[in-house]
C-alpha cells in the first residue's frame, strides 16, 4: 500500500510533537518530596466505575468500583481521583495518563498526559573573583555551585537588585571597589544564595595569589611550607640542645681527669713528706736501739737512708767527735765489785786450709 507525500509530513509532524512533549515538563517534584497530579475531570460516584493512571506504558493503578485491581507505589484522592506520590525519586519521571471508565466499560473522556520532572535541590553556592589587566582594573566574579545542573539558573545581586543572569560577572575594579556582591542560584524546585563578596583588586597594592599552583590549592602549599620550617626548627634546637649536652660531659670528664693529678694525695704510689719523714726516725731509732754484742743480720739501709745526711748534734758543730749512733751508751758501772757477765762476742772465722 502506497502511502501519499501528505500522510508522510503528517506522520513526521506527529513523530516530532511528541518527541517535543517529552522534553517539556508539565510538573516539577524535588527528590523525596510527595506530590500530586490533578485529575482533570469531574469525578462523580455516581458516572464512574473505574479509573485507571498509566507512566508512560506502565499501569500502576487501576480501581474498580470500590475495589483496586492493580496498585504499584502510588494511591487515589477519593475525593476527586487525583494520583498521590509519596518520596518521589528521579525514577518516577514520566508522562502520567488517566483513563475514566463508565459503568458499562466505556470511556468516559480522554485526558492528556501530564508530564512529571524530578529535580534534586540546589547547594549553597561559592563566589570567588580574579583581577584582570595589567594593572588590575578588571575583575571577574564567578558563581560555583557544588554540583553541575543544566536547569540551574543565575542571578547577581548587588543591592538586593538582580544586575546579571549569567554564571560569571565582569566589572571595572576601581568602581566597584566597595559594592557587595551575592550570587543567587535556583531550579523549579529550590533556590540557594551565597555569602556576600567584595573584590579588592583595585586598593593600594593590589597584590592577588593564584588560587592553585600546579593544580594544588595555594593554601594546601602554604600549609605544608610551614609544616617543613617548624619541623627544621624542631630538629635544629634538638641538635644544640644535643650538643651543648655533649660539650658540657666533656668538660666535665676533663676536669675529674685534671683533679686526679692535681691532687697527688689521692695516687696510690704517693706518700706525704711528713709521713716519710716519721718513717726515716723510726728505722733510725730501731738501728740505735740494737746491743751492742747484737750478731744477727744487719738492717739494710736503703740508699735514700745512706744519701742522706744524718743531722748534727751541738758537739759535732764544733768538731768533736762522737760516738757511732749503731752503739748505744755503756751505763755506769754499778759500785760494787762484782762484774757484770762478759758480752758475746761474734765468732771469727777461722783461716781456710789450703
């Protein structure tokens, strides 16, 4: 069957209308928000027997009478058949369809399809700005909201009134140097507005930081910059507190070791000159105190003792000589006649045989 070059372009004509229909919103619902869609017709008990809601292709309620036949995540206003939602998701986006019934079965009406968008809400938005131009006479102010929506609109606010409806806002510095700026951003179903902003490109300096360098925030950079000085800081005054320690054991040490052989009385091998002395008389005195007919062996003087020079008595000053000091004083003779026994006497060695 042929079909003519009318029925073609009315074909295509309808193709392209309803395509058209499904980009075009006939309701807006924020995500998690309940909604209903208004039943345009005049619902009487009494003139209908059954009513049905499509989603596009999808039935997801049917009544019957006072019965329901199919319920899927939705219900009925008894009062007038409105469809009720409830925690509505980007998932029930779609083209809604009622359809009335007659007691008989018939329709009653035909009724458009009513198109449901859902939109999530709008973030509070940040607003920064950048000087421009050689000597920073221009200045651009830019609206960012947290997440990219193709529904979001613009608004800049200056004074409570809206100057501008796009995303960024240019300006010469110098006449805006002290206006407050807000930038306002919004859908069907919610708006947000930012902090207030005021540029300073234009005062005496007008020195400005990029806001990344690499691809890393500025601040994150300064950030870890500090942390490096304090650390080296940190690690410097360790060393020196390190070090003075170190100086002052040295010292220390040095001195104990100096103070060994500045004071010779704590040597082991040291004998103090009185105590020498002492020793001297007291050898001296054993050697005078021996008898005369003594045969045993001789006490050796050492060759400090024999060195030495033994001191002078007033008698030998004057040059008279004195009797050795090995031999004690003979006492007196006692008065009567009686002699005392004779004194041994060493044996004298008799003369080898030849």
């Amino acid at each position: 069957m042929k079909m003519s070059a009318a029925a073609v372009v009315l074909l295509l004509l309808c193709c392209f209308s309803s395509s058209d229909s499904k980009d075009v919103c006939d309701q807006y619902a924020a995500v998690g928000d309940s909604v209903t869609i208004q039943l345009k017709y005049e619902w009487t008990d009494s003139g209908v027997n059954g009513l049905k809601w499509w989603r596009d292709y999808d039935n997801i309620i049917y009544r019957r009478g006072q019965k329901f036949i199919t319920q899927k995540t939705a219900d009925i206003d008894q009062g007038n058949g409105s469809l009720k939602l409830t925690n509505v998701m980007k998932a029930d986006e779609g083209g809604y369809t009622p359809q009335v019934y007659k007691p008989d079965g018939t329709s009653a009406v035909t009724l458009t399809s009513i198109r449901l968008c859902v939109l999530e809400r709008v973030q509070k938005p940040e607003v920064k700005f950048m000087c421009q131009g050689s000597k920073k006479e221009n200045v651009e102010f830019t609206c960012t909201p947290d997440k990219k929506d193709l529904d979001v609109k613009f608004q800049w606010l200056q004074k409570d009134k809206v100057v501008a409806t796009s995303r960024t806002l240019k300006r010469e510095s110098a006449k805006v140097e002290n206006e407050v700026f807000t930038c306002n951003v919004s859908n069907e179903v919610s708006f947000a507005i930012s902090e207030s902003i005021t540029q300073n490109c234009s005062k005496s300096g007008g020195i400005t930081f990029p806001e990344k360098v690499f691809g890393i925030d500025i601040w994150i950079i300064v950030g870890g910059g500090a942390g490096i000085v304090l650390l080296l800081i940190i690690l410097v005054i360790i060393c020196c507190l390190r070090a003075r320690r170190t100086k002052r054991m040295r010292l220390k040490d040095e001195g104990e070791f100096r103070l060994q052989f500045t004071r010779p009385e704590q040597h082991p091998q040291y004998s103090h000159p009185a105590d020498r002395h002492q020793h001297h008389q007291h050898q001296h005195r054993h050697h005078q105190q021996q008898p005369a007919g003594h045969t045993g062996p001789r006490q050796h003087r050492s060759k400090q003792h024999r060195n030495q020079p033994l001191p002078k008595t007033p008698d030998q000053a004057n040059g008279a000589p004195q009797p050795s000091p090995r031999r004690s004083a003979q006492p007196p003779k006692p008065a009567n006649d009686e002699q005392p026994p004779p004194l041994p006497q060493p044996r004298k060695k008799a003369p080898k045989k030849v």
